[in-house]
C-alpha cells in the first residue's frame, strides 16, 4: 500500500476548489465555552453534534453550500451534564441516538427524536477518555482517567468486562469490528507510548502488548474493518502507522508507515459524504481562521473545531484502489493535507476483495427500537456502482418547552455553577451587564414616579378641584 499526499485533492463529486479562504469567513459560534468535540452525523450528512465547557450538547445543521453567516442558533440544545462535556458519539446503527460524556463521569443517552436523555450510565468514578460501540452498537467500551477499560452494556448502564489498566495506563479504545477485540494505546509503566489488543470478553489481561515509542503525544487509532488495517497517528506526530489486524498470532502485524515532517495537530471525523467534504472543509478552514478549540487545548470560546479528518469508505476513489484518506490539518502551514492509502494495482477492473459490502447512510433501527432492545447490524452498501444516497434523511428538532428545576427559588438549570476560571469571567460580567441594566430601568421608574406624583399634585391644585 501506498500513501499519497497533495495539498488539495477533494473525492470524487466534491468541490475542487483550492486556495486560503477570507479572514471574515462564518463560523460557527454559539456555544458559550471552549467547544470540546464534535462528531458528524452518520447518517445525515450536514448535522453536527458539538458539546461544551458550557454543559450543553448542541445540534447543528449546515446549509446547503456552506455557511453564508456566522450560525449561532442551534437547532436543537441538550442540558442534562453538571459539568463541561467532553466527548460526544453518535450510535453506529440507530438513528438520532447520541451518547455525551461529562465531566460529571456520567454518560447520557439521549433520543433526539424526543431531544431528551433516556438512560445515564453512571459507572466511573474519573473523567471519561474515550468511547467506542462495536459494530451493531450493542456493546460501549470506554477509557477512564481512573486507569480502567471497562465494556458496558448501554441501555441497562451494567458493566460486562473491566480492567485495572496500572502496567498500560489508557487513553483510547476502538472496537476491532466482529473480532470481539478491543485495541488500546496509552503509556507504559516507563512512559513510553504503547497499544494493547485485549479480548472483549475476558480483560484479565492483554492479548499482546507493544511498545511505539518514547514520544509524549496520544496515539489515535483507525481501524478499518473492511480491510483489517489499524492506523496509528499521534498527536504532534508527522507520520501515520499502518498494522494488519488478524485472529491469530501474532495477532497484530507492522506494515509501513507514511512520513511528513508536518505535525498533526490531532484527529477526528469527516462527514459521511463525498460531497458533504466541502462542508467539513469549509467548516474546517473557518477553525484554522478563528484557532477554534480541541480535546484538551484552551482557545476562544465558542469556535467549534476540526482537526485531522477520516474520509468514509463511501467517499473514497476505488478507481484509484484508494482503501483511506486522512485530511490533515497543518496549523503551522494553515492547510489541509489529503493522505490517501492506495493498493497498488495496475488493473481498471472494480476490486471486490479490497472493496467488500460496507456500512453505509442507512439506519438500521430507529430510537425506540434500539432502546427496546432490539440489535441489528448495520445497513451494508456496495461501492461497485458509485456513492448513491437513494432518499435525503432531514433531521427534524422537536418542539421543547422550556423546563425549569427551581430549588429554593433557584433555577438549577438557569444557574449552573462555574468549573473554570473563564465560566467564572463570563458570569461576573454577565452579572455586571444585568447589575447596569437593572439599574438604568431602576433610574427610568423612579423618573417617571416623580413625573406621576408632580402631575397628580398639579390636578389636587388645579382651579377646577377647587
């Protein structure tokens, strides 16, 4: 496998369109915090999630051909966390279910068809790293600051599996398909990055552990189940690792790895269309414009960001063989890099064993079937015959009334205590904005009670009352 990279190179059906974007380009910017994550809807194209310092978890929707304007109304606000959230992740099979984790170490499952939370999984005792589902979303693996890898059952919240990870501390985790295996990477005992291969059911100790290097930045890992690769990419790294995952030993085996002497500057997702690329990248350009926030980085607030992109499979050139395309983005350059992983083959012919059936924009259940109980693997497509979207999927906000929880005259939900020290800045002047206008209606009353009292003295002495 080969990687290739160019400066600008969009798939298939997305804009060409090149070039360093103008310095007033829309954000998105109504979030009243450091924005924390986001994810892409996966089976609606321009809806995003986003969540915040600010407690809330935010639906956005981006207008067809771009932001216009700065979108500071979202379409749908979710309150539910005590604290800043952390991490946001849509259900891989079931449609509008989306998953928040809090700095309150809870996980809220919330149905956005009702915009409501209908379970809360309460099992950690630190803050939440990393979620991941395996592959028909009846499993949830999670990384704890508390130094455990557990698997949970989401719906009842019970945890299946759990490790004290003390020799490998954990920061991610992903699902390796229907392998029922779970890869990790962390840090050794002796603070050098390593990855773990566990096996779901039983996480007494690890398959095999490796150590990567001496390096400080978090290794993010891809895996792609349609052709059993893991990638490996750090954050402040400038080279992208590539594993062959299998079944048997030696379980996990090293390939190649694609160089560039331009850091990353972290990892996320891209849309789940071809042609909602330009969206992300838009959306993308305006962040390297407004040097929005990240997972663990300060920033300005409000600014919802991206980072390094993972095209999915349906996005992807298969007339180039293409199997992975990352977008890159370069902070120090201000650009976004494709790296495209092609097979190197000479024949024009489709190539079916590279190119299996994969998950593709359909849900396979709605809300209320999943949270029923019921499983269903993911709704496969075919790529022989091209990116086809046969129906448009339109996300649409329930109509919420706005709910109070008053408790000695206190709004809880109104009056969220600050965690941060900027919470606390934004709410002094908040308070002190109020304080003023308070203050000039206060001044106008009493103007207009002096006015009343005079007029009402001139008629007691008027001629006629005489």
């Amino acid at each position: 496998m080969q990687p290739q990279s160019s400066v600008a190179q969009p798939a298939a059906g997305a804009q060409r369109q090149t070039g360093r974007i103008e310095p007033n380009y829309p954000k998105v910017c109504g979030h009243q915090g450091n924005v924390l994550d986001i994810k892409w809807n996966p089976f609606i194209d321009n809806i995003i999630a986003s969540c915040s310092e600010d407690t809330s978890v935010r639906i956005w929707e981006v207008p067809e051909g771009g932001l216009k304007r700065n979108m500071t109304e979202a379409l749908l606000e979710l309150h539910g966390h005590s604290r800043r959230v952390g991490l946001v992740e849509w259900h891989p099979t079931a449609n509008n279910v989306l998953f928040s984790a809090g700095y309150d170490y809870k996980v809220l499952i919330w149905n956005l068809d009702v915009g409501e939370p209908v379970k809360m999984i309460d099992c950690h005792s630190d803050v939440i790293l990393c979620m991941s589902f395996n592959t028909d979303g009846s499993l949830l693996t999670t990384t704890c600051k508390d130094k455990k890898l557990r698997v949970i059952e989401p719906r009842s919240g019970r945890v299946l599996q759990e490790a004290n990870c003390k020799n490998h501390r954990v920061n991610r985790v992903v699902f390796l398909g229907n392998m029922k295996r779970l890869l990790t990477t962390g840090v050794s005992r002796w603070n050098t990055r390593q990855i773990a291969l566990w096996d779901q059911e039983d996480l007494s100790m690890p398959l095999i552990e490796e150590e990567i290097d001496g390096l400080s930045g978090l290794l993010f890992p891809f895996y792609d189940a349609d052709t059993h690769m893991l990638y490996l990419a750090g954050k402040g790294d400038g080279n992208i690792r590539y594993y062959e995952i299998s079944t048997e030993k030696p379980y996990l085996s090293y390939l190649m790895e694609f160089r560039s002497p331009a850091p990353q500057k972290g990892l996320g997702k891209a849309p789940g269309a071809a042609a909602a690329l330009r969206l992300w990248k838009e959306t993308l350009d305006a962040w390297l414009l407004g040097r929005g926030v990240g997972e663990g980085f300060p920033g300005p607030r409000s600014r919802v960001c991206l980072s390094t992109g993972v095209m999915p499979k349906h996005g992807l050139d298969v007339t180039a063989c293409e199997v992975f395309r990352f977008y890159k983005l370069v902070t120090l350059k201000g650009l976004i890099e494709p790296i495209s992983m092609i097979v190197p083959r000479r024949s024009d012919s489709y190539q079916e064993d590279i190119y299996p059936m994969t998950p593709g924009t359909e849900p396979a259940l709605t809300p209320d079937e999943w949270l029923g109980g019921i499983n269903r693997d993911p709704v496969l497509m075919s790529l022989k015959e091209g990116y086809k979207k046969s129906s448009r999927m339109v996300f649409k906000a329930p109509i919420k009334e706005k709910k109070s929880v008053v408790v000695n005259g206190i709004d809880l939900l109104e009056n969220v205590p600050p965690r941060t020290e900027n919470e606390l800045l934004r709410m002094f002047f908040r308070q002190q904005d109020e304080i003023r206008r308070l203050k000039e209606e206060l001044a106008q009353k009493d103007i207009h009670i002096r006015q009343l009292q005079l007029e009402l003295k001139n008629l007691r002495n008027s001629p006629k009352n005489c």
